[in-house]
C-alpha cells in the first residue's frame, strides 16, 4: 500500500473511531500508533510514541496553557464576569437589544481574560439568561445571543487554541495574538448588529436605566477587567513580556485581585486549580494524540502529495482555500474545536502555504471557522453548555436561537480574504 493511499485510509480510521464515541485524544494515538507500526515497525512505533509524549509534555512554550486556563478559572470564580456584565448593561443597555449588546460585549470582554469559549459560554448563562428572560426574551433567542458571544473566547486573545496552533505551525504566540484582535473586536460588532436587528422581535428592547450611583458602582467594578488585560496582553504587545510570562503575571494577578476584593478564599482557590489541572490534562491528552496521528501523516507524504495533486489540476488559491473552508464548516457540525485544529492543521497548512497563502492569516481563519463550529448545530459545543445548565429548554428553540448567528463568522472569513491587512497589519507594526 501506497503513503498516500495510508495516510487517507488512516484519516478515515480516525474519524470511524471518533464516531464510534472513541475519546478524541484515544482515536488520533490508536490511529497514529497503528500507522507508525503498518509504515515502519512496532520498536520504532513504540519510540515515537515514547518521545511524542516526552517532548509534549516538557514543551515550554506549551505552560501557556494551564496558565491562561488558571487564569480564567479565577476571574470566573471571583465573578469577574458578573461585573463585565453590569458594566455592560450600564453602558450600553439602552440601545435597541440592549441586554443583547451587553451580553456580547462582556463576553468579548470576558474572553479577553479567559481564553475559553466553554467558560465564557457557561459564566454568561448563568449570569445574563436571568436577567434577559426578565426583560421578556425569548428563550431561544437570549440562548443564541449566549452561545455566539461565548464563541469569541477562543478568538480574542488570550486564545488557548491559537496557543495550539502555533506550536503546531511553529509561529510565534505574540503573533498570532496580536492577528487576532482586530478579526475579535469586528466579529463581536458583526455579532452586535445582528442582535440589533432581531430586537423587537421577540419583545425585548433596551434594559431598564439605572441610576446614577449604581452606573458608577458598574462601572468601577470593571476596573480590574482593564488593570488585567492591559498588563497580561498590553505587556505581550508591546514586547514586555513573553506570551508565558504574561501567563504566569495574569494567573497571579487575578488571583491578587480575586483576595484582596475578597472574592476569593482558600477553598475558590482550590477550586479553581483542581479545574485548571483537569482541563489542561484533557487538552495534553488530545495534543499528545494528534501529535502522533501528525507524525503519522507527515511520514505518509500525503500533505505534499494533495499539495501536487491540486497544483496538477491547475486549481486556483481561492478554488483551495474555498474548499478547505467548505470542508471545516462540514467538520465543524460533528468534531470539538481542539480536536478538529489538531487533526486538520498538519494536513491543510503546508497545501495553503504552497499556494502562497500567510500561516498566521491562515491560523486566525481556522479559530474562526471553529468558532462558527461551537455554535452549529448539531454538535456545538456552546449549545450544549447552555442546555446543561438549562435543562428545561429545547435543543430545537436553542438551534432556532442561534441559526441568524451563524452568518457573523462567515462575513468574517470573507472580510479576511478580501482585506488581509485586517490580520496582518497588526502584528507587522508591533513585530517588524
């Protein structure tokens, strides 16, 4: 059997397996393992597998991860996104739709300490479902609203997979972070104008005014939001601190925060660290395993081999990036987020960059088109955070809610490719 023809028989293994309700982590080693041993032998299998989880493991530019996860169990837990929220609703609740903007501008907010799109999604149910269901929303629609502001968690940085993703393309964090904040702010103000446009419908408009005293008591409530985003991403962009270090700054400085404003005890902490140690196990496992599935491909040649075959067929860049895109939004109706960048990157990116496209353009245009695939139905992830936590709410009035979302991260894909200076221009003037 050809490389090629057992890198393609392997990708569909996989996938069998994931369908199979296989762990993804488990899919992509059983995968990558079996591959290694049908291309070389058992002893160089059990060699690679063996220096696969060596290296993941001591990666050091992979401690971002649990660091920025720490950072965001803490804001969660000291209900940083409580105050995002009031802060939100003071200031922008009475426009059209208002708790709706509120909710997406403290989740874009929330995001941009947190780094999760499953955390964001889960602190804004809790806290924004309430109050727009009093204000008369329809469940359906403030579940939509929820589920596409949680979505930009892993968009604006920090973003934990584009921590992923830059050490699977082997680019720099800073880089791709600093791409990834103006794509962040724009597809939250696409996301707002949609809302703006479904206010009415369902009966909702702006929130009540508050008073006075309570607008600053919101306001000044979200000076530490700003104090923490300035010193861990502000410090990252002007070239103070490396993406680690403002990792480890971050995690400290919320939980200083989160103690001296006496929202966060012993047992919080505790709380917050057993969390941010299985979440960050469950992300190594998945890259460990798609690291052995990458090393799998790589050795079959079939990146190079699509790349010929696509450059024989005289397809153009767009037709290639075209295809792709249709084949992410495919995938992202059925795969997690993580496992889908794991799984697709080392195949896809060295065909985009022989066709001339930029990694870091291409890397901002996977989160978005994972961040469109947490909110598809049938397998978005964010639905099912909501539905957890509400039960009592149909899957079908949360797939109605969030269908006139799903347009925002398509508008963004197109702005990207028709003006990528919205990602490039950025980190050119910061990282010359």
């Amino acid at each position: 059997m050809s490389g090629f023809a057992l890198g393609i028989g392997g990708i569909a293994a996989m996938f069998a397996l994931q369908f199979l309700r296989m762990p993804v982590w488990l899919a992509l080693a059983v995968t990558g393992i079996a591959g290694n041993i049908l291309l070389n032998n058992l002893g160089m299998a059990r060699f690679v597998a063996g220096t696969v989880l060596f290296d993941t493991a001591s990666n050091y530019n992979l401690s971002v991860i649990p660091l920025f996860v720490l950072m965001g169990e803490i804001a969660s837990g000291s209900r940083m996104s409580a105050e995002l929220f009031a802060a939100a609703r003071v200031a922008l609740g009475r426009l059209r739709g208002g708790l709706s903007v509120a909710t997406l501008a403290a989740s874009g907010a929330f995001g941009a300490i947190c780094g999760s799109s499953v955390a964001t999604a889960a602190s804004m149910t809790r806290i924004a479902l309430p109050e727009m269901r009093k204000a008369g929303y329809e469940d359906g629609r403030a579940a939509g609203v929820i589920a596409a502001g949680g979505s930009l968690g892993i968009l604006i940085p920090p973003s934990i997979i584009l921590v992923i993703y830059a050490s699977i393309a082997e680019l720099s964090v800073a880089r791709l972070f600093a791409a990834a904040l103006i794509p962040g702010i724009v597809l939250t103000l696409i996301y707002i104008a949609i809302a703006v446009m479904l206010a009415g419908r369902d009966g909702a408009g702006a929130a009540p005014a508050a008073g006075l005293r309570a607008r600053l008591s919101a306001l000044r409530g979200a000076w530490h939001f700003a104090l923490l985003f300035l010193v861990t991403i502000g410090g990252i962009y002007a070239g103070i601190f490396s993406p680690n270090e403002a990792a480890s700054i971050g995690a400290f400085g919320a939980i200083m925060l989160g103690v001296l404003r006496r929202r966060l005890d012993a047992a919080g902490l505790w709380r917050a660290v057993q969390a941010s140690v299985i979440v960050s196990c469950a992300l190594f496992m998945i890259i460990i395993g798609a690291t052995l599935f990458a090393q799998f491909i790589v050795q079959t040649r079939l990146p190079e081999t699509l790349l010929a075959l696509a450059r024989e067929a005289q397809l153009s860049p767009a037709a290639v990036i075209g295809m792709i895109i249709a084949i992410y939004i495919v995938l992202g109706c059925f795969l997690e987020g993580f496992g889908m960048v794991l799984i697709t990157v080392p195949v896809f990116l060295p065909i985009v960059t022989g066709f001339g496209f930029d990694p870091v353009l291409f890397g901002i245009l996977v989160v978005v088109l994972v961040e469109l695939g947490l909110i598809t139905p049938p397998v978005g992830m964010n639905l099912f955070i909501i539905r957890a936590q509400v039960p009592d709410m149909p899957m079908a009035r949360l797939y109605r809610g969030i269908l006139p979302f799903l347009i925002a991260p398509l508008v963004l894909v197109a702005l990207i490719l028709a003006f990528p200076s919205l990602t490039l221009w950025l980190p050119e003037i910061l990282y010359p």
